[in-house]
C-alpha cells in the first residue's frame, strides 16, 4: 500500500538512484574509449618496432634504412637533449612564435571573413587583393617578410599568420555564407538588430566552421614556421633541426622532426578540443566524441 509519508520518503532515494541506461551508455562509451586509445598507442608501438628492425638488419628494400639512425639511438639523444637548456629554449620559442601569428590571424580572419561574407561592398573592395595573394605560399613570402620587417623574429610571425590567416578566413566566409537565412529572419521579426543578430546567430552558428578553419590553420602554420626558423631564424625546433642536418648530426634531427609532431598536435588538439567545448549545443553522432 502506498502512503504519502512513504512515497515522501523514498522520493529522494528514487531521485538519487542513477539511471541504469544512462549509466551503461556512459561505461560503454568510457571502454570505447579506452579501446581506441590501446588502438592508438598499440599502432604507433608497432610503427616503431617496424622502425627499429629495419635498422638493425640494415634493410635496403627500396629505401636505405641503414642510414636511417634507430629509434634506440634517437631515444638516447632525446634523453640528452632533456638535460640540456637550449632544448627548452628551442621549444619556447617556437610556441611564443606560432601561437603569437596564429592569435593574430584567428582575429583577422574571423573578423575578416564575417565582414566580407555579410557585406557585399566589403567583399568587392577586400576580396580581390585576398584571393591574388591567397595562393602563394607562406614560406615565399620570407624574402618579402626579411625586406620589410626589421627584425627576423617580426618576420617568422607575420610568416605563421599568413599561413594561418586564409585557411581560417575562407572557412569563416563559407561558414557565415552556410547559415539557414531563415535563422536570421526569426530573430529580425522579433525585433532582434543588426549586433543582436551578430552575436546571437552569426557567431554562433559558424562555430562548427570557424574552428575548422582554425584547426587546419594550425597545422599549415606550423609547417611555415618551422621552414621560416631553417631559413632565417636564429632559435627554434626548426632552425635546431636544420643545423643537426648541417652537422651529419641525424639521431638529433629526428629528434627535432619528432619535437615538432608533438607540439603540432597538441596545439592542433587543443583547438579541436576547445571547438568541442564551444559548440556542445551540437547534435552529434555516436563516433563524434572521440
């Protein structure tokens, strides 16, 4: 028999009880996880245990592994690398670099690609220049950045930001062209403004782009800096691995090619994870968690 003082007592017991498929859908979810990361982790170790066996039978099928320094041998000198203060000063640099272009160019070509897509005349004034001097690449532009700018540390950054600056444009601009103009009507027929319609549907609705833009961008950026820091640069992962390669040193090289993956992706990772946290609101599939 049911009574008020009973259901009133067991209420709160019943509301505290965790939901069971709620409950199996996130332990699921937590071993497909852990699977992908065994994944992960179980191919790169294969990947280096490939690399290890063919310099030390010095393979040559095709390509001359015999030359190549094993993964024992990069190891040692990574583990002396560590000891040193150069090595974090390479690393320092380079992050103060990529991040300070990749700052200046998420602003510039958000703001830039927001400007030409919502506005025809801004588009035909801007666009063209934009388009010229879209497809040259980067790392061209690096005798154009030592001419103009008198510093090399000046020029390095104007190089990441150039990298970074189209990829996150053009995303923007087709992100912002992509919106359901029904989306911007509603808020307009409800006495919604110009600003209110800005940072109330525009921005947030081109999120999903925006940070696809800014992720390749990422990538594209580090590939220039690290070439600009080999050419003209003075510290750096890029300008360190050049001078290994300068010196037969090949253990150290690696070493630096491996430095530059490993910030690569942990900036590249960051930006995909911060779009994650930015555009929760999003329906997402049973894969797009990962």
């Amino acid at each position: 028999m049911s009574t008020p003082a009973l259901d009133a007592t067991l209420a709160p017991a019943a509301a505290g009880t965790p939901d069971a498929p709620a409950v199996r859908t996130a332990r699921t979810r937590t071993a497909a996880g852990l699977r992908g990361w065994a994944v992960r982790l179980g191919s790169l170790a294969v990947v280096v245990a490939l690399w290890q066996w063919l310099t030390t039978v010095d393979a040559r099928v095709g390509l001359r592994f015999d030359r190549l320094p094993s993964p024992a041998e990069v190891a040692a000198e990574f583990g002396r690398q560590l000891g040193t203060r150069i090595y974090y000063l390479d690393l320092a640099q380079s992050m103060i670099r990529i991040l300070t272009g990749f700052a200046l160019a998420a602003v510039a070509g958000i703001a830039l690609g927001v400007l030409v897509a919502r506005s025809r005349w801004i588009g035909d004034v801007l666009l063209p220049p934009v388009e010229v001097v879209r497809p040259i690449p980067a790392i061209a532009l690096v005798p154009i950045a030592i001419l103009v700018f008198p510093t090399d540390e000046q020029g390095i950054v104007f190089i990441t930001f150039a990298a970074a600056f189209f990829p996150i444009m053009v995303s923007t601009r087709h992100a912002v062209r992509a919106l359901p103009t029904l989306w911007e009507d509603a808020v307009r027929t409800m006495g919604g403004g110009r600003a209110h319609v800005l940072w109330n549907v525009v921005l947030p609705g081109t999120l999903p782009g925006v940070f696809g833009g800014l992720s390749v961008g990422m990538g594209v950026a580090w590939i220039c800096v690290i070439s600009a820091e080999m050419i003209s640069g003075e510290f750096g992962v890029g300008y360190r691995t050049w001078h290994a390669y300068t010196v037969v040193d090949y253990p150290a090289v690696l070493v630096g090619m491996a430095s530059i993956g490993v910030l690569g992706w942990v900036t590249s990772a960051s930006v995909e994870l911060l779009g994650r946290r930015l555009t929760r609101w999003l329906p997402r599939g049973e894969g797009a968690a990962r």
